[in-house]
C-alpha cells in the first residue's frame, strides 16, 4: 500500500463537476483506493460518495493505493487533483 497527500485546491472543493472527473479517472485504476479527509474514508471511484465527503478548498487529503500498480495510480491521483481536475 502506498501513500499520498495532496491539498485540493480548486475553488469550490470537489463539488458536482470535478467530483465526476476525480471518479471517472479513479474508475480507470486498478488498485483499491481511498480518500481520507478528516474522519470520513471514501471510495472516490463513486462520485456520490466522494461528494459525501464535504472536501472544499484547502482540505488536506491523503490518497491510499493498494494493488498491482499502486504507485502509478497513486501518481495519476496526485496529477489529477494537482491539475485542477478541469477547473
């Protein structure tokens, strides 16, 4: 299992638009991973349930990757939420 921490920054958190995003790039990994903000740990391969977690802007989140490619994929999370997720 790997491990990552990133602080998002896009201007309104992860609402509607770049929850979709996040989940449909997590939907492509292969590993089992998890977002952790705060208390909540969320499967961000469900954008429902990635919304549930409430993360606005300047939330610190850590990122878990557990499987076969698990660092590249932990990579390819960083990059997406670093990026902006479109916004």
């Amino acid at each position: 299992m790997v491990k990552g921490t990133i602080t998002v920054n896009n201007k309104s958190g992860l609402h509607l638009r770049p929850a979709s995003e996040l989940a449909k790039i997590a939907g492509k990994l292969t590993s089992d991973i998890t977002i952790i903000a705060g208390e909540k740990k969320v499967n961000p391969k469900s954008v429902l349930i990635l919304m549930s977690a409430g993360i606005t802007k300047g939330t610190t989140i850590d990122i878990t990757c557990e499987g076969p490619n698990e660092e590249a994929d932990l990579q390819v999370m960083l990059d997406a939420i670093a990026g902006g997720l479109g916004e």
